[in-house]
C-alpha cells in the first residue's frame, strides 16, 4: 500500500488552510475509516474547543477513545444516527462546522437493501442539513463519491441526491446562513473494503494469483490523508452550493495487482452487481456547471451564480466544451513498473 501511495499523492490540496482553532466541530461517521484520519488530523494540528465525533457504533467510539486516551480533551464522543432528526439538532447546538461522512457505501450490499441506505444516505443529508440550518452552523461539508456521477447503482443515485440536497440548501439560506458544500472523490487507497487491502491480504496468506473483476476496469484513487487535506481546504475555499472534484490520477485494477504483487498472476471474475467498467467525477452533461480551480474543480449550477463569479474572481476559469473527467479519460495515468516476471492474465471461465 506505502508503494501505492507514494504513486498517487501527487497533489497535497492543503491549501487553502482552514482554521479550526477555537470553534466546535462536528464528524458525522466519525468512527469510520474517513472519521477516525479526520479525528486524528484535527488533534494532529489544531486546537478546537470540541470535536464531537458522531456515530451509532459505541465499540468503535470506545475503541477510539482509549486510543486517543486523556491527550486530547476536547474530543467528545455522541452516540446517534444520522436518520434521527432529533438527535442531530440535538447534537449541533453550538457548532460552527460539520463534516457529514456517515454514509452506507457498500454497493451490493445497498443493492440489495436500497431503502436502508436511501434512508441513511439522503433522509440524513436532509436531516444534516435542518439541524445546520436550525442551530447556525457556519460551513457544512458533505462527503460524496464518483459513484454519484451518471449512477447505476443505488449507493451512487443516493450520493448524488446527498449532492443535490446540500447544493439546494446553499440557495434556502439567508444572509449569515451556514454555507453548504460537498466534496466529490475517487477511491480512497487502504480504505475499509476497499480491494487494496483486500489484495495485501491475500498476498500475506500466500495466494498464487489475484482476482481482478475486469483487467479493463479503472478507477479514480486519492490517499486519505489527501482526502481528509481536500475537505478542510473546501471547508475554506467555498462560497456555498459547490461540488468540489480533485484532480486525481487514474489506475486500472490489473496495474494495481501488478504493482502490489508483480510475481503473481491474475484471474478474471467478473464485475459485480452496481459496478461500471470506468468511473467518472465529471460527466460531459456537467461541462457547463463546471469551473476549473489550481488543484481541483467545482460543479456549480447556474443558479448558484455568485459562487461561480467569486471562484473565477480568484482565478477560475470554465473548462472547454469537450471537457470529460473518466478515469479511462485521464491525463494522469499511473502504470504498473515493468518486470519480467510479470504473469498473464487468466480469463474468466463461463459455464454453458
């Protein structure tokens, strides 16, 4: 994974630097993987007055904690779900900024129950997005996924919709409202269930060859501590209603398993249900709501006007009309380093 790593940080998004010091943050999800490198960068380099760390899986907040142990006292622990209204007005009074990544991402899984992740993906944004509103939140930002772009699958059209309600309350606010973004990403490389990990596993028990589901299929990746570095700085850059999209490479799952294990062989077993050969962060559909930034882009409707203005005062400009963000469509491509004892791939044996 360090080697993998290594290959995609290419950008740190570090700037511009938000400051967190003094003021209540919250972290919906925030025992999961996105959470807990959250948690740990805010302890890492700032000082709030509280960081409430909001999830409805008491082990994990007791794990966590004792991990952290008496180093960081501002960090506060909340038991809650995101699909409780009540709760979450509850827990934002005094808030100045949210980060929402409590989510149900597992796309088979929300396949096969898609009303259990419609409500904890789209009932909870909205929730998020009235307690914010209710209690004066400052800034709130929105964790998304390429998924949400042209979805096909339920976990993906629930993304979109968070994406949707966040940018639709960033127009319901009046002056001295909080501000609504969300940040739109690729693959998180080593993140829980993500096929990284997945692959070092099976490496470590010996396994002779690697299953791929397509030697075609690419994806978007970024590390987390780039994931976690791209939040704060839209936390900062925005001016309400964006869809902030990095600029990220583009790695095939044939070259992952060849850069992790370029000894080893790899065998075809099919994509799964919801899965698509190639991801996209920017559809050509969007190319008109799309402004391009240093490091990054952000999708804005039109209605969302003096936004776009502000971002293109500092620099923005509107990308070309042919403009297409794939990650079969990607300036930057990573490859797997040659090597002679690199195997074949196996194809996938259908029965009649």
């Amino acid at each position: 994974m360090k080697d993998i790593s290594s290959l995609v940080a290419s950008r740190p998004f570090d700037q511009p630097v938000v400051d967190l010091d003094g003021k209540s943050v919250l972290i919906t999800g925030g025992t999961g993987g996105y959470g807990r490198a959250f948690v740990e960068r805010v302890c890492r380099d700032y000082r709030p007055e509280r960081l409430i760390v909001f999830s409805r899986d008491e082990l994990k907040q007791f794990e966590m904690a004792h991990e952290l142990g008496d180093n960081f006292p501002f960090v506060k622990f909340a038991i809650g779900d995101v699909r409780d209204a009540s709760r979450l007005e509850e827990i934002t009074k005094d808030v100045d900024v949210i980060v929402h990544a409590a989510a149900l991402k597992h796309v088979p899984i929300a396949e096969r129950n898609p009303a259990e992740c419609l409500r904890t993906n789209v009932d909870g944004a909205i929730n998020v997005v009235r307690a914010a509103i209710r209690n004066k939140v400052s800034r709130v930002c929105s964790i998304s996924t390429d998924k949400a772009v042209s979805p096909v699958n339920v976990y993906g059209a629930s993304k979109l919709a968070a994406e949707k309600v966040m940018s639709a309350a960033a127009l319901d606010v009046g002056p001295g409202g909080p501000l609504f973004c969300s940040v739109r990403y690729g693959n998180v490389v080593g993140s829980r269930g993500s096929v990284i990990p997945f692959f070092e596993r099976l490496i470590a028990e010996g396994a002779d060859e690697l299953p791929i589901t397509d030697p075609r299929m690419t994806r978007f990746w970024i590390t987390m501590p780039q994931a976690v570095n791209f939040t704060l700085s839209s936390l900062q850059m925005m001016f309400g209603g964006e869809v902030f999209v990095p600029k990220i490479p583009t790695m095939s799952m044939l070259d992952i398993a060849r850069t992790l294990a370029p000894d080893l062989g790899t065998r075809v077993i099919g994509i799964r249900p919801g899965e698509k050969l190639h991801e996209a962060l920017i559809s050509r559909d969007d190319v008109l709501n799309t402004i391009e930034l240093q490091d990054r882009f952000a999708l804005l409707s039109p209605e969302h006007i003096d936004a776009r203005l502000r971002h293109m005062a500092k620099g923005a400009h509107p990308v070309a009309d042919d403009f297409f963000y794939a990650s079969n469509h990607n300036p930057e491509v990573i490859r797997a380093p040659a090597s002679a004892s690199m195997q074949p791939v196996k194809p996938r044996i259908v029965s009649a």
